[in-house]
C-alpha cells in the first residue's frame, strides 16, 4: 500500500531538493522521449545540456544564452512576485507582445532620425506602458469586478496575438517590403537598436536589465516592507489583512509590475534579437517564465540559474533539431516534462510517501 502522509512541517530539504530532483526525472523522461523518436538518447541530453557550453561551438552557444536568459528572467522576477502574493498572472505573454508593440510602434514614428539619442530610452519607456496597460485590464476587473486573474490573462494572451499579426500586416507593416507582412528592421538605424555591449557575447540592454531586476527583486523581498506584504498575503491572507495590507491596492501593484517587466522583455526583444515585429515574433517566453518561476522557488537568485538552465535548453534544443533531426514538438514536450515533474516532487515537501504498514491516526 502506498500513501502520502501529511509532513507536521514542509520539509526545507526537499524545497530545494525538488529542482534538481526534477531536473534529473526530465532528463530521463527525455530520453525515453527521444530514443522512442529513432535518436540515440545520451546523445541528444549531451547536444541539449553539455555541447552549447563545452561543445566546439560552445563560445558562441555562451553568448546566446545571455539572449534567451534575458526575457525569461525579467518576466520570471515580475511573476515571481505575483505568485508569492497568491496573484496568478499567466498572460505574461501577452504583456510581453504588447510591449514590443509599443516600443517598436514608437520607434518606427521616428524613422528614419538616426542620430536622435533619446529614442531608444523612448522605447523603453513605451515597452513597460504597454505591458503595464496590459496586465492592468485583469487587474482591474479583479479588483472591481472579482474576475479570475488566471482566465482574464490567459485569454488575453490570444487578443495580443490577434493584434500583433494585424500590426504586422497593416499599421506597422513596412512599406518598402514588398507587401510582405513585418514592419522595418529596427537595427537599420542604430539610435533604436538594442546591439551588442560585448562583440560576441551576446549581451544587451536586455540582459542588463534582467541582471538589475533580479538584485532589485532580492532587496524588495529581503529588506523592504513591501516584500513583508507580498510573502505574508500568499503565506496567510486573513493575518495580511489585520496587518493593514490593502489586498486590492496589492493585487494591481504585482500585475502592474509583471506586465511592465514582461512588456520590457518584449521591447529589448524587438529592439534586438528580433529586429521587427512579425507575426510570429511571440516565441513564448511569456508561457515559459512560468516554469522558471516555479524552477527557481520563486526566489530571485533560483530565477537567475533556472533561466540560464531553460535557455539553455532552447539553445541545445535548436542544436538537437538541427544535428539529430528531432522535431520542435520533442523539445517542447521536454520542457513542458520540466515543469510536471517539479509540481509532482513538489508534493514530497508537505507529504512523506509510505510504502506498506498502517495510516497514523
């Protein structure tokens, strides 16, 4: 017979076990998954895991993992913050479209002023308004209505897309492109582009700034009163309420932020890697941040190594497709796997698992 018992006390050990735990399950799973598709299963764990950082080309594998790190830890740091309070944001995807819209919408209108300085501090600025306007709409039919933040963000996701694919085919499009749908390339004039600090490396404004956001987010939630609020409304409501925390004033506070960080990581996409808004410019670092979160504890230094681990599966992922010939479907799966197994260790925190013998009373 086997059964979960009750733990008196969640078990800190297995916290922070569970990660690494789950990390091993997956790769397992993985290449389970991986041999049944026809691929030799060590092979594609060491071209996902091992090869972008010690393979031949691992130098320029170290400089894109900067890139794919850089969105999902500035969107991860803002729905961390969420989740603590018991504020669940799942459309960060959304807010992330919504703020490169902006950015590059605003960017674009000063075409073709190549040496005008401020425009790209403009953009950044139009990135988190527009991530921020997005996350405020289920913040505030939460607050004045009692919708569910989860439904209202989620589907909203769907809206954004909508809009970004009729951005790219109308009001953005570019009309030097020869009817093609995307607008122009924000790096052909370099005061709106988001290029390299490092040649090489990868790095840009984009990377900086998720950096920043996690030393900030680690002072708000260790040395701030804020941060006291945010952990004791998820931790016990009913005590954060005596204590005089306002829940509402709560709720649009960590939405508004996550949308503002999700809406910067859209910004420094589009003013970088990307270039241009297109209609399959959202890659979903929106959905993936969520299991970054999650990955990381919600604690912003966990945040910090678990997107470096998750970009680097995109990394080793786009490597596999290519060198072993497995589809974009396998690699999802895979890091979908990373997630299930977390939340399944996740319940051998608050539960010891019994085999065989009588339940306590």
């Amino acid at each position: 017979m086997i059964r979960l018992e009750k733990r008196p006390t969640p078990s800190r050990g297995w916290a922070w076990a569970t990660p690494i735990v789950a990390v091993l399950a997956t790769m397992v799973a993985g290449g389970l998954l991986f041999g049944a598709l026809g691929s030799n299963p060590f092979e594609a764990i060491r071209t996902i895991f091992w090869d972008p950082i010690f393979g031949e080309f691992a130098f320029y594998y170290r400089g894109q993992l900067l890139v794919k790190a850089g969105p999902l830890i500035l969107i991860a740091i803002g729905l961390s913050l969420g989740f603590r309070a018991g504020i669940w944001n799942i459309g960060a995807e959304g807010q992330y479209i919504m703020g490169a819209i902006f950015g590059a919408a605003v960017g674009l209108a000063f075409y073709p002023m190549e040496a005008r300085w401020l425009i790209f501090p403009l953009m950044v600025i139009a990135g988190v308004v527009g991530g921020y306007l997005w996350a405020m709409i289920p913040g505030i039919l939460r607050t004045r209505f009692n919708t569910n933040e989860i439904l209202v963000s989620l589907l909203l996701v769907y809206v954004a897309e909508q809009i970004l694919a009729w951005m790219a085919l109308g009001p953005l499009r570019n009309p030097d492109g020869a009817g093609f749908p995307g607008s122009r390339n924000l790096g052909q004039y370099a005061s709106s582009a988001n290029k390299e600090l490092i040649a090489g490396w990868g790095m840009h404004w984009g990377v900086v700034a998720a950096f920043i956001a996690v030393i900030f987010a680690y002072i708000l939630l260790s040395r701030h009163i804020l941060g006291l609020n945010i952990r004791l409304a998820g931790e016990a409501p009913r005590a954060a309420r005596f204590a005089g925390v306002n829940p509402e004033r709560l709720v649009l506070l960590c939405l508004g932020i996550s949308g503002a960080l999700a809406g910067l990581a859209g910004l420094f996409e589009v003013a970088g890697p990307a270039g241009q808004i297109s209609i399959d410019f959202n890659v979903g670092y929106g959905f993936t941040a969520i299991i970054v979160a999650f990955l990381g504890r919600l604690h912003p230094i966990g945040i910090l190594l678990a997107g470096l681990l998750m970009a680097l599966t995109y990394i080793g992922g786009e490597a596999a497709q290519a060198s072993l010939g497995l589809p974009a479907s396998a690699i999802q799966a895979f890091q979908g796997m990373l997630l299930f197994f977390l939340l399944a260790f996740d319940v051998l925190t608050n539960f010891k698992l019994r085999i065989g013998g009588e339940a306590r009373a």
